[in-house]
C-alpha cells in the first residue's frame, strides 16, 4: 500500500540518574565520594533512504520510543549510553510540527539525517558536586527526560517529469513503454490509486524518472475524486507532460479537459501552473476520419507556445520523439539527465 502522509510520535531516551556512592575499601579509610554519572538517553534521527518507497512503515508503526540511558555506579562507573533509533524514511519526506504544520526538515538527499527528538542527558553522580569544602557530597541528579515529539511526515516524490492529466488518459500506459514501470492498468477511471515512479533509460547511461500522478478532476483541490492526495507529488517535478485524451469516446472537449487540469494545478500551488510542460494528444488510434479534435488541440498548443505531440501510448506510436523531447526539456532546465 502507498502511503504519503502519517502521523507519528517519537520519545527519546531519558538520562540515567547520577549515582550516590562512597568509596569503602579497607586500605582506604578515608575514600571520597565516587558515583559516577547517568548515561544519556538515545536520540531518535529519521534518515532519508532510496531503497524506502513509501512511508508505510509508520502506519501500523505510530510510536517509536529510543532506549533509555544507563544509571551510574560507584567507583565513578558512568551509565551506558542509551542506543539511538534511526528511522528510515524516503527520498523527499518533508518533516512538519504536528501543532503548527511548520516545516522541520526537507530530506531530499540519500543519507541525509534529522534529529528529531533528542535524548535526555544523565544525572551526575555524587562525585561531581565535591569540593575542597564539600568534601563528602550526598547529592546527586536524576537523569532528564527525552524529548517527546509528535511530528507529520509527508512524502512528495521526487521525479524529474510528472505527468499530469484527467483519469483514463494513458498516464501508466505511457509510463510501462517508456520505461520498466509495471502499473495496473484498466478501462476505468482511477485504476491508479497511488503515484507511479518508472526510470527512462536512454541506453547510454543515462536515464530520468517519471512519475504518473493519479487522474485529476474539475475540483480535486476542493477534494473532489483523488483529491489532494496526490497533487503534492508534482511539486519537485522539472516539467509537466499534460496528456490529453482526444479519442471521440470520452463526451469532452479536449482544450476544455487541459484547461480544467490546469486550473487545478493553479488552485493547489500557482506555481505549478507556470512550470515547462509537454503537450501530448493520445489515443489517436482511435480518431478514425474525423481529426477535428486533434486538430482543435494542435492549435490551441501552438497559440499557447507548447510543445505538441500526437501519441497512442497503447501502440506505442509517437514515444520516441515525445521522450526526446522530455530529454531536451531537462537538459534546457540545466538539470540534464542522471549518469549511472
């Protein structure tokens, strides 16, 4: 199961109390104080991990507690540091306050760690309040407790190109040609319940990543269909491919379907709406004779100065050319393409 949002609560360990203790050997008649100090509690860290997909984990994981630190002994013995837990997250979880909904952290990077709660430091012991003129000290420290934190975890994958368009338009279709992704794919609306990650390999070591974002509709940031469930995956696309079901089958107007996706795009982060995008018509295997409605959308990309692309991603016509051009895109954005 995909899961991109959860809530969590982590507790970090507590400190080990300080120790009360008194050095009493029989060739030492006057020993001083000798407790040693508690162990600090353990910390809990969340790093970013590209083996992770999703943050499934933590569903049925809510609470993860760090161990706790070791109490001091005499003879100065310090208490055992309590291990810290590090928690596995994917490649672009964004960490948030659970209250304010603030932005904690950003893990975008492999390897890149949070310390999301920090442990508790231990009591000193005895010894430590001793002094020239205190020179046989009963007080001593209890360790402090770890931080408690409830935070939120929200995944936003990170691709180079997304695409984008109403349900049923051949998103995984396009998405298993182009690449070795291997989604489900069906007749009906919303057969992708869950964003969809496929690596293009261009054959020279070289490749980018793709991601199908579930179907959009009229009111998806209102929470209509999907939602927003899934518009938070676009964001850290480089470029859009907005497709376009201009089969005669669908009762709608192909301009009238990208200008309702884009609106929507615009509602939930207007940023989105001025990102670079590809415009690709699909489904034209099946237009027949009449080629009005390609035609009607060829002309409203070249008023709106997009690059256009006339596809059937089930015969796999026209994919090579609209990926070269992705290509093109990315590498015009001076990202370029990953090296192996």
């Amino acid at each position: 199961m995909f899961v991109d949002r959860v809530k969590i609560n982590l507790s970090a360990g507590r400190g080990g109390n300080g120790c009360l203790s008194f050095r009493r050997e029989w060739s030492v008649p006057r020993g001083g104080p000798d407790g040693g100090r508690g162990g600090n509690g353990g910390s809990v860290f969340l790093e970013a991990d590209p083996s992770v997909k999703s943050l499934s984990y933590f569903r049925f994981h809510p609470i993860n507690k760090a161990k706790n630190g070791g109490h001091g002994e005499g003879s100065n013995r310090y208490g055992r540091k309590g291990a810290d837990l590090t928690l596995h997250v994917p490649l672009g979880t964004v960490v948030k306050d659970a209250g304010e909904e603030s932005v904690l952290s950003d893990l975008i990077k492999p390897g890149q760690k949070f310390l999301a709660a920090r442990g508790g430091r231990g009591g000193r012991g005895n010894t430590a309040f001793a002094t020239s003129t205190h020179r046989a000290p009963r007080e001593h420290e209890p360790g402090k407790p770890g931080e408690e934190r409830e935070l939120v975890l929200e995944l936003k994958l990170i691709a180079d190109v997304g695409l984008v368009g109403f349900p049923n338009v051949g998103k995984s279709t396009l998405i298993s040609k182009i690449s070795a992704a291997k989604p489900l794919i069906a007749d009906y609306p919303f057969t992708t319940l869950g964003p969809n990650l496929g690596v293009v390999d261009l054959g020279t070591k070289q490749s980018f990543i793709v991601a199908d974002i579930p179907g959009l509709i009229e009111g998806a940031h209102l929470g209509h269909g999907l939602g927003i469930k899934f518009l938070r995956h676009v964001e850290r696309t480089k470029i859009l491919v907005h497709m376009v079901d201009v089969s005669p089958f669908t009762g709608r107007d192909p301009v009238e379907d990208f200008d309702v996706v884009m609106k929507e795009l615009e509602a939930f982060n207007p940023e989105l709406a001025r990102r670079r995008q590809i415009l690709v018509a699909n489904k034209i295997d099946l237009l027949g004779r009449d080629q009005s409605r390609l035609e009607s959308l060829r002309k409203f990309a070249a008023r709106q100065r997009l690059p256009f692309f006339a596809v059937s991603a089930a015969k796999g016509t026209g994919l090579k050319p609209l990926v070269a051009e992705m290509v093109k895109e990315l590498r015009g954005l001076g990202d370029g393409t990953r090296t192996e």
